[in-house]
C-alpha cells in the first residue's frame, strides 16, 4: 500500500516504472492516444518538488500504512454513486445548485458513514457476497448497515428557519454572495479568433 502510494510521486511525473519490488509498475497499463498528452508535472519543478513533500510526508505516510486495500475503495466507490444520487449527470446543474448538491452528499455521507451492522431478530450481523470488478471474478463479504438516516436534512431545515426569522435580508446577502463566487464558464477562457482571421488560416492550410 505504501509503495502504491509513493509511486504517485512518479506517476505524475509520467514515470511509471518503479525501483520498488512491492509496486514495480502503475497499475494502470500502458498510456496510449491521448492519455499521454496530460499535463504531466515537470520533474524538479516547483509544483513537483512541493507535491512530493506532500505526499511524503512521514505522518501520511505512517498512516497509508495502516490503509486497508478493500475498505476505501468501497467507501470510495460508495461516495462516488452518492455524489451521483444527489447530482445526476443527466441534468445540468448551476454552479451553486451543483456546490449545494455536493455539500448535501457530502453530509449524507459524513452523517451515515459509521451505521452499524443490521441485525436479523434473533440477534446475528446481517452478510452480503459482492463480486466488484477491481477483484477480477474473486468475491468479497460485506457486511449490510442498518438503513440510512437523513437526521441532518432536519438539522438544515431548522437552521434555515433560524436564520430566515433572524433576518431574511441577511440570508438572502449570504445566498447572493455564493452565487456571485461562481467561476466564469470554462469557454470564457478560451481566447478567441476574429472569424477573418481563422478562415484565411484554414484557407492558407
Ligand atoms: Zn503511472
């Protein structure tokens, strides 16, 4: 797992052979097309030599250590489906509908994060067997958790009324100001080419 994780520091490099007998290779397979055109860090540049401290950092890694190699990706893996259960891809979102969306699987998630295990009624933990696609055929056991609870939308909705009462105006400048924060469309940044000009370039071709 340490290994793993050191290897990073290549990685991003676009280095993914590595001197360590544990984790010798990215486990991503050979780059081909386009996934060699990112944006890989130069190596001893500033952004490089500040990430790798990062990443090295010795408490960080005492604690990659103690990482079990099936529990994260399932916490992971469950994450990601909740983001998609809040924000659908199939609907486009505003910038502060999209920010709320991820705060609220974000709440969701930290709020039902340590369920119990649910239990039959004589007692016994409830099991499930799940074949994910990371182990390659091979099964694994899970435990099922007691059902989800939503103890935190309550909590919002009090809060809300809270501060609606206190001073309407008030809630109205904080929602004002979120929705002012929202970056500019990424096609803002493109620079664009007087129409003339890209033609005869096409024509000149
Ligand atoms: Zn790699």
């Amino acid at each position: 797992m340490e290994a793993k994780w050191r290897s990073l520091v290549n990685h991003i490099q676009d280095i993914h052979d590595h001197d360590t007998p544990a984790f010798s290779s990215c486990a991503h397979g050979p780059l081909d097309g386009d996934q060699c055109n990112k944006e890989w860090l130069d190596p001893g540049s500033l952004a490089a030599v500040k990430l790798e401290n990062i990443i090295m950092r010795t408490a960080l890694l005492k604690d990659v250590r103690q990482l079990s190699p099936q529990h994260q990706t399932f916490s992971l893996e469950a994450y990601h489906s909740l983001i998609l259960h809040f924000a659908p891809k199939h609907t486009g979102f505003s910038y502060l509908g999209m920010y709320s969306r991820l705060l609220l699987a974000a709440l969701h998630y930290n709020h039902n994060a340590n369920r119990e295990t649910a239990r039959r009624s004589d007692g016994t933990e409830k099991y499930c067997v799940r074949y994910p696609r990371f182990k390659k055929g091979a099964h694994v056991v899970l435990p099922i958790k007691e059902a989800a609870s939503y103890g935190y939308a309550t909590s919002l909705m009090k809060a809300l009324r809270e501060s609606y009462t206190n001073s309407p105006s008030a809630l109205r400048e904080v929602s004002d100001n979120l929705s002012s924060d929202a970056p500019a469309p990424i096609a803002k940044s493109f620079e664009q080419v007087p129409k003339e000009e890209a033609v005869s370039l096409y024509l000149a071709r």
